[in-house]
C-alpha cells in the first residue's frame, strides 16, 4: 500500500506544487481520496490484482467521507444561517426596555429602573449607587423573597439634590435573618435606542444605560410595563 501512497503524494506534488508532508495540506479530503483510489488502481500489479472485497471497502470509506463532508457544510451553513437570524432579532428591541444582569450604567439624568434577583429569602437588601467610589445614593429593596424585583431611582442623591451624570457601579448587598449572605445578582433594565450589528453573539444593543451583548438579556418589555 506504500507505494500507493506513494503515487498519490507524487499526483498531488505534480498538481499542486506542495508536498503533502508535514504541512497543513496532508489533510486528506474527498478529492485527495478519489486520487488515492485512481493511483492505486493505475499502479496496481496486473498479475495480482487488489482484492474486490478491499477495494469495495475503500469505496465504501470515500463515500462515507463524501456524506461526512457534505454534513459539515450543512452544519456550517446552519451555523451562519442562526448567526443572521439573531443579528435580525436585535432589531426587534428597538424602542423596548430590556432587562439584564448588570453592575454598572450610564446616568444621563432620567429616572433609572435597577433590580435586584435573590436567590435565597432575605431579611434586607440594599443597593449603592456609587460613582469614583463614592456613595451617591442608597437604595431600599422591600421585596424579600426569592425572585427578581425592580425599583425606580429617581436621579436623586441621599441629600435630596440631582445627582451628576456619568457611569454609576451598584454595590448590592442582601443578608439573612441570622445576618448571613444571601446570593443575589444586580438588574438593570433600560430602553434600546439603536442596535450595533458588527461583532459575534447576535450584535451589541444601545440603551439609555449603556452598551450590552445581545445574549446577555434576560428579558424584553413594552415601555412602562
């Protein structure tokens, strides 16, 4: 068989003008198969022939290898098709609030809805907001149990003036009866005003409160529901 393989690497040479050892080419494709099989049977001794059941056993590999490659480009093209699909489902947010994990956001001055998720039953839960780590303001969560809940900050800092716009970082915390940690996970939901298409993961969406991925949300709404 090594002089069949032989003959095929000097075709591919003669082809190509690239050896097939030692570089990416010696990866052996549905072309460099049939090649295989023309060689073999061009340098076959005559006088002993390559046995029927072998040769039907070699068809039988270039034909699983020419399914096995077809299903590639199948997957593939599916791939790409869904990646499109989901860069086209991002225009669909446009003018609608999304909700997702998130422990930072732009104030620009407008009320801000944050949230938080509690995994556990909670005694208390508070959220600061803080900017160049400094406290602007403090935030109360009266919903305790486990789930996810939102409250409006009204831009207001604990002094009651209009706190300054820029990046705020939520500081959440949320403890039990007996004072111990509950995990918890901070929310932000904002309205999306544009969509950025370029990228991988569906795009990137613009909102009131900064840039996310799109596979980040956690939900999508109608204005003020």
């Amino acid at each position: 068989m090594s002089s069949y393989i032989d003959a095929i690497s000097q075709a591919t040479t003669a082809s190509t003008g690239k050896s097939t050892t030692g570089t990416k080419d010696a990866i052996m494709g549905k072309e460099d198969f049939l090649m295989l099989l023309v060689a073999q049977l061009q340098n076959q001794d005559p006088l002993s022939p390559d046995d029927p059941t072998d040769f039907t056993a070699q068809l039988a590999q270039f034909s699983s290898l020419e399914q096995l490659t077809s299903l590639n480009d199948s997957m593939e093209n599916l791939v790409t098709s869904n990646s499109n699909s989901d860069r086209l489902s991002t225009l669909n947010t446009i003018g609608k609030d999304v909700t997702y994990n998130g422990s930072s956001f732009n104030f620009t001055g407008d009320p801000v809805t944050l949230g938080y998720e509690l995994d556990g039953q909670a005694s208390e839960v508070t959220l600061s907001l803080t900017q160049n780590g400094v406290t602007i303001a403090t935030l109360e969560g009266n919903e305790l149990e486990t789930g996810s809940y939102f409250i409006t900050w009204d831009g207001l800092s604990a002094d009651g003036t209009t706190a300054p716009p820029g990046n705020y970082d939520i500081v959440l915390q949320a403890k039990s009866a007996t004072e111990d940690s509950v995990a918890a996970a901070a929310l932000i939901q904002s309205e999306v005003t544009g969509v950025d298409l370029g990228g991988e993961l569906g795009g990137t969406l613009i909102t009131k409160a900064g840039e996310i991925a799109f596979n980040s949300i956690i939900g999508v709404y109608k204005p003020g529901s």
